[in-house]
C-alpha cells in the first residue's frame, strides 16, 4: 500500500510538456472502454531520435500514463535526448482481461515503430521501459512477433512469477490475475526468452514482489543464453521512483546507463 500512497503529492520537478496527446494506438474495436492512448515527448532537434516506449504500473488495476514515475522518467529521457511514447492501457475491470494488456503492450509497440518517421525516431534504435505490472505486460509483448525489432529493455521492480507475490495485497492480485488458472504462462520468468537485452531493477524492501523474483528471471535468462544485467538497490522498496531520493535518483540514472548501452547515445 506504500507504494500507491507514496503516488500522492505534487511533483517536486517541472515535467516536460508532451508535444501530441491521447493519440490512439489500437484498433478501433478496442477501444470501447477505456482507451488506449499514447502522449508522445520529443526532445529538442530534428532526429532521428532514439524512441523509448514507457508502459506504466499499477497492479492491472489502476494506474495512468501520466502518473508520478511515468514523469519523472518522461523528463529524464527527453533532456537526455529521447523520443518517448507514455501510453495507457486496458485494465481489469475496465475493459480489461486478465492480462489483456498485454496486448495493448504489444499493439503500442507496433504503432511505435510504425510511426519512427511521423516522429523523428530511429526504427533501429527503440526500446521499451516498464514499471511493475507495466512492466510484466511489456516484457510478456516483446515476447510476441515483433518484439526482437526492440533494442533494449529495461523493467522496474517487475512481477515475474505471479505465483509468488508478496504480503496480502499480493495474494489478493495472485487470486485475481490466476483466478485458479496456472501461472507459468503469464509469468515473465517462464516465457521472456528473446535474445533483446534486458536490464532489471529492483529493491531489497520490496513488500510486494520479493527481490528474488529478478534474481530467477535472471538465472532463467542466463541459463538460456541471452543477456540480461541486474541491478538491485539497497534498502529500495517497490515502486522506489514514487518518492524522490536516493533510489528514485539512483534508478533513473541506471535505466539512463542500460538505454545508452543498448541504443547507442542519444545526442
């Protein structure tokens, strides 16, 4: 719960302003609830631009494209020179399945590199950012065709076992998300296996998805054979971009690092 209270409270920096907003990203007929839609950022000069797709948390149940994290994440990209897509997605029990946002993930990723020229954005250099359950849906898309046209990856305290969620409120999301039915499908540790890079990040204090949980999608990756690069922060609790300090600080700054290694610099 700390980490949907800490949402709370003004911004303690001046966001950068998107420059097209609530543009639709899927088919018409998904759209008859709450519908998807993308505000996009462009940092100064013409381009190409490396793009950058953020997919927000929030438990599949709440949770927006402009939310806290999502602008300070926004602001940090385009001063360092990205092109980023904020998008929104289908959540349960607003329009939502369980886990249909995965494929409003997947969509959004399409329309990104469908629109590299509207925008400025190099198709050669794009890459994906998610948080939390934002996160699960983006790595679980990037899965699905397409997905290895993205250069990078980068997840934020990310659920990737939905059987072992911690404390009541992740029983609760388990029972809701599982519904009886099995976890491995829908559960990033069992399927991300394509070969783009990615970069996790998680706390030591996170209550909600234990810090292990990065550990085994690491150890599954690298069994594997495909990359991946793990950063976990001491005394960090989930959703440590909510809050500013240290962490929110240090987690900017490595997802920052983790996009310039995999998508060259961006100025």
């Amino acid at each position: 719960m700390d980490a949907l209270s800490s949402l709370r409270g003004p911004l303690e920096f001046e966001p950068a302003a998107p420059a097209h907003v609530g543009l639709p990203y899927a088919p018409r007929e998904r759209r008859r609830y709450s519908a998807p839609r993308a505000d996009v950022f462009l940092p100064e000069g013409s381009g190409p631009h490396p793009g950058v797709l953020l997919v927000h948390g929030g438990g599949f149940l709440i949770g927006s494209r402009d939310m806290k994290p999502m602008q300070r994440l926004t602001t940090a990209l385009v001063d360092a020179g990205y092109a980023v897509a904020s998008i929104d997605y289908r959540k349960i029990f607003r329009g939502g399945s369980r886990l249909g946002g995965v494929e409003d993930a997947h969509a959004a990723m399409e329309w990104w590199f469908d629109q590299a020229p509207r925008f400025g954005v190099d198709p050669r250099r794009i890459g994906t950012v998610g948080l939390s359950a934002g996160a699960t849906l983006m790595l679980l898309a990037s899965e699905r065709p397409g997905g290895t046209r993205l250069a990078s990856r980068v997840s934020l305290f990310g659920l990737y076992d939905l059987d072992n969620l911690g404390g009541p409120l992740g029983r609760g999301l388990r029972a809701l998300l599982l519904r009886g039915g099995d976890a491995r499908p829908v559960s990033p540790r069992w399927v991300v296996r394509n070969e783009v890079p990615l970069t996790l990040l998680h706390g030591t204090e996170d209550a909600l998805v234990p810090v292990e949980q990065a550990h085994q999608l690491a150890l599954a990756r690298r069994a594997a054979g495909v990359p991946v690069e793990v950063h976990i922060l001491d005394g960090a609790p989930h959703g440590f971009l909510n809050v500013a300090g240290e962490h929110a600080d240090r987690g900017v700054s490595l997802v920052l690092e983790a996009l310039e290694r995999d998508l060259g610099p961006a100025a």
